[in-house]
C-alpha cells in the first residue's frame, strides 16, 4: 500500500500503540521529515537527480546556487562551437592559486568548485555568456508538504519513497518515534535493524541494479555450491 501522509501517520500510532494525545501530527511531521532525511544522506536514489541549465556572465566568476541543491554531481558548459565541455572539481585554494583575478574575464572556464552555501564558482573567468548545466542531487519534497505542488501535494500524492519503499520510510520512522517516547529498548532495536535491512536492499537497487545493464554488464547471477562428485 502506497503511504499517504494520513494513513502514514495512522501506522506509526498503531505500530507504537500510541494516539494523538502524545504523537500528534506535529510531532509526527517531524519524525517523518528527519527519517526522510536520514534516509537521502544514507542512500543516493535517481529520483533525486536534477539538471540546471543557465548562462554564465560575463566577467563573473560566481554561480549561484539552486535552492533546493543537495550536492553538485557534475557540471558542463557549451562551448563556442556548441560542444559540450565537463568541467573539472577542485579545491577553492586551487581555484586561487590557479587564476587570482577573478574580476577580470579571461576565457573558457576549465574548472569549478564549491564557494559557500549560496555560490558556487569557475575558473578561469568567463570571457562570454557560456551555457552551462549543472546536474545535481536536490532536496526533494517531504509526504508532510501539504502545498507543493498544488494540483496534488504530496501529503495526499505521495512521495517515490512513500510510493515504492514503504517499508524503509515505515521502520525509519519507528525508529525515531521510539527514540522519541523512550520506548522498550528490545523494541527500538528491532526497528533498527528493520530500517537497516530495507536501507540495504534500497541502496543495493538505487545504486546497483538501476544503474547495470543486461546487455553491458550481463544478468546477475547468484553463485551456486556445486561440491565435487
């Protein structure tokens, strides 16, 4: 069954065998949004996966930020002749050493880094409006965000981890509404390793088998004990 934020709510009280009266929706809506969180740091998913496109400026070295950006994966401008150029990552005390005036433009960039929490920058400084696309890890919407998007908010649509891993969100919560009422520690043990298995088979399809091909990488297979006759 695909969660809803109302039914979500409904199986964390039934689970926990406590009503409202202690965890109420606002104290639920926390948990969940920390397990939900908990669950993007540990495991990169391709759900989360986003691509920017914008122009660079001219004699300006600073890129600004998406809002909802998580961590850069990669990054890559159009060139002159319309190719597309990856940039290399380095270190902002690379970035320094390798170009120091970083007010005048100078030509293709060739590298970025991260700046701070608002900017991130290239090297050397654009000589023109370079296209460029970021491609990152956002932070995506939370079951609890009622609003976003309008048409169907996710409290009532769902989330992909809602949708499909019901399991994972379900124990991660437990976990931290165990944690929360100081409850039996057999209990919050149990949940912990609940969590952990789901965790382990999410990451093994997000970041393994999403991302083989049959044709490259051939069938997986399962090697079998075969002892000698």
């Amino acid at each position: 069954m695909a969660y809803t934020l109302d039914n979500l709510r409904t199986d964390i009280r039934n689970y926990t065998e406590v009503d409202d009266s202690v965890l109420s929706n606002t104290v639920l809506d926390t948990i969940i949004k920390n397990t939900e969180n908990k669950i993007y740091r540990e495991a990169d998913s391709d759900d989360n996966r986003f691509y920017a496109t914008s122009q660079l400026v001219t004699g300006n070295r600073y890129v600004t930020i998406p809002s909802d950006l998580r961590f850069i994966r990669y990054a890559q401008l159009k060139n002159a002749a319309g190719d597309q150029v990856f940039l290399e990552k380095k270190d902002t005390s690379y970035m320094a050493a390798y170009y120091d005036t970083p007010s005048t433009q100078s030509g293709f960039p060739k590298y970025y880094a991260n700046w701070d929490a608002e900017f991130w920058v290239v090297a050397p400084t654009p000589d023109s409006t370079y296209e460029i696309t970021l491609a990152y890890v956002k932070q995506p919407i939370s079951i609890t965000n009622t609003t976003t998007p309008s048409a169907a908010p996710a409290a009532t649509a769902g989330t992909y981890i809602s949708n499909k891993y019901q399991d994972l969100l379900l124990y991660g919560c437990l976990v931290e509404a165990y944690g929360y009422l100081k409850g039996p520690a057999d209990m919050l043990q149990y949940y912990m390793q609940a969590y952990q298995k789901a965790l382990a088979s999410y990451a093994i399809e997000q970041q393994g088998r999403r991302r083989r091909d049959e044709y490259q990488d051939g069938v997986i297979r399962t090697p079998l004990k075969s002892p000698s006759p």
